[in-house]
C-alpha cells in the first residue's frame, strides 16, 4: 500500500458513554472534563498538533454537542478577552482556531472499532493516528513522536503498550508477540482476557498509528467483549496478514478515564502548571502532614 511520509490525520473517538464517571457525564462529555483548565480532548488535540498533525476527525454521539463548541470560534468571549486586555488567555483561545475539524456521529456505542470505521471516508489512502483523549500523556514527553518515527522507518501499523499487573489484565487488549530492537513484533491480540488466559502483561493504550489496511477487517468484524465491535479483535486478524508492531511507553501515562486515575493526573498536571505548582506544592505537604 502507498502511504505518504507525513501522518497528517487523527481520529479521536470521542462517543463513548462515560458511565465511570456519572452523575457527572449524563449530560456532559466525559472528553470535556477538565484536567486543570483544559478539558481532556483538547490535550489529545494538542499532542498530535506537536507531531505536525493537522486534520482532526473526531467520532461523537449523543449529548457530545459541547466538543464541538469548545472547538469552535466564540467571537463575543474573544471580543471581551480582547476588550479588557487579557491578551495570554486570547491566545490561548486563538491558538486552535485554524485546526480543520470534522465530525461524524456515532449513532450507537458499538465499541471502539466501529467508532474507528466510522472515520474511513475521511481517511482515504492515508496513515492516520487514534488517540483515546482518556489516555492521559504529560505534554512534556514526545510518545506519539516517538511513535511516528518507527512507522516512518517500519511502514506498518503500531500500538502503544504499558506493563500491568496480571490482576488488570482483564481491563485491556493483552499482546503476544516479540522484542525486535526497541519493539514487539505482535503475534496475538486478545481482548480483555481472564488473568489465567492472558498471554503476557503488555497492554494496549490509547495511542494507535493505523493503515487503511484495517477497515475491511473492522467492516468484517463481529461483536466480542461488551457486545462491541472491538478494534483489538480486528487488528489480531490483521496481525496474520502484516506486520504489526506495539511499543512500550517509557514515560508517565494517567488512565485518566478512571475516577482515581483523574485524580491523579489532575494533581500531577497542576504541579506542572508554573502559576500553580509553589502554592499546589505547598497545600499537598501541609495536608500530607495533617493527615500523617
């Protein structure tokens, strides 16, 4: 297959229904909830921007309406902003508003696969990412650049993998595969297996380079775990035709699609926010030492 030497589209699935965080998600995007002052989809968008990504295809559904808000221009707050002189948060704001967009609807939560597939007549001929904006990635390290870089040299499709402990095995697609230099050469791919059935403790993350090789599997592809088309099971039939490949992440990644795993990447965040991090700092040792 032709692909180009630039990957220059993202597809950020974005309909899920965020049931770990309700009450807060039944009428709200779980993608919209703040880490600090950014909601976790803008972060998602901001990362693949570093890596000279430049169109966006973001899969929605229902009550998913302020995604699109939030990316849209909003000419009374820029004109207020401007106004009153508040030119650091103007460009805050200003920074997004040349992105190209599309969005396509979700019209059922059929699992990750079919939000995936929905992306195909954007998607053409071209190499694409998916990044899961829950998937939480300090913006100080280069993951998905990395990444880039070996599809440039390898010209196949890969994962992001984390190690995790046998007892979460069932929370994750699992890998069987190979180490080639820094890289798995993935055998299998299973999803959410039991503890006692899982073929390592490789897991798949939120971070995908794919090919358009993948959409006449997920197009075949029939429900698996949860009752949804699962894009770990398509990529396991592709894995007996080419190459795939998973690559382990080296530096810190929050799961910030659970409650505790939220917690955490608020506080890590914060403290890399230079107008919080003194005064953060010192509230979390004066409230370590109140509760010790």
């Amino acid at each position: 297959m032709k692909t180009t030497n630039i990957i220059k589209k993202a597809v950020l699935p974005a309909a899920g229904l965020g049931t770990r965080f309700l009450p807060a998600t039944k009428a709200s995007p779980k993608e919209m909830l703040p880490i600090v002052d950014k909601p976790l989809i803008q972060y998602a968008v901001e990362e693949a921007l570093r890596c000279g990504i430049e169109e966006f295809i973001i899969i929605t559904g229902k009550n998913k309406r302020a995604i699109e808000d939030h990316f849209d221009n909003a000419y009374e707050l820029e004109e207020r902003l401007k106004n009153s002189g508040k030119k650091k948060l103007l460009e805050e704001l200003n920074k997004l508003k040349k992105i190209n967009f599309a969005y396509i609807r979700q019209r059922e939560a059929l699992g990750l696969g079919h939000a995936v597939l929905c992306a195909k007549p954007f998607i053409k001929d071209e190499p694409f990412v998916v990044i899961l904006s829950d998937d939480l990635i300090e913006p100080t390290y280069n993951f998905l650049g990395e990444m880039i870089e070996i599809y440039l040299k390898r010209k196949a499709p890969l994962v992001a993998l984390t190690e995790v402990a046998g007892s979460e095995v069932h929370r994750y697609g699992i890998i069987d595969g190979f180490l080639e230099d820094n890289v798995y050469r993935i055998k299998d791919l299973i999803e959410k297996p039991e503890p006692s059935k899982a073929p390592s403790n490789l897991a798949i993350i939120g971070r995908y380079i794919l090919t358009p090789d993948i959409f006449p599997f997920l197009q075949m592809q029939k429900p698996g775990a949860g009752g949804e088309i699962q894009l770990t099971d398509a990529l396991n039939k592709m894995a007996k035709k080419i190459p795939i490949y998973g690559y382990p992440i080296k530096g810190k990644r929050f799961d910030a699609g659970d409650k505790l795993g939220y917690l955490k990447a608020t506080i890590d965040f914060a403290l890399l926010n230079p107008e919080l991090s003194t005064e953060f700092k010192e509230y979390l040792i004066n409230k370590v030492k109140a509760i010790l």
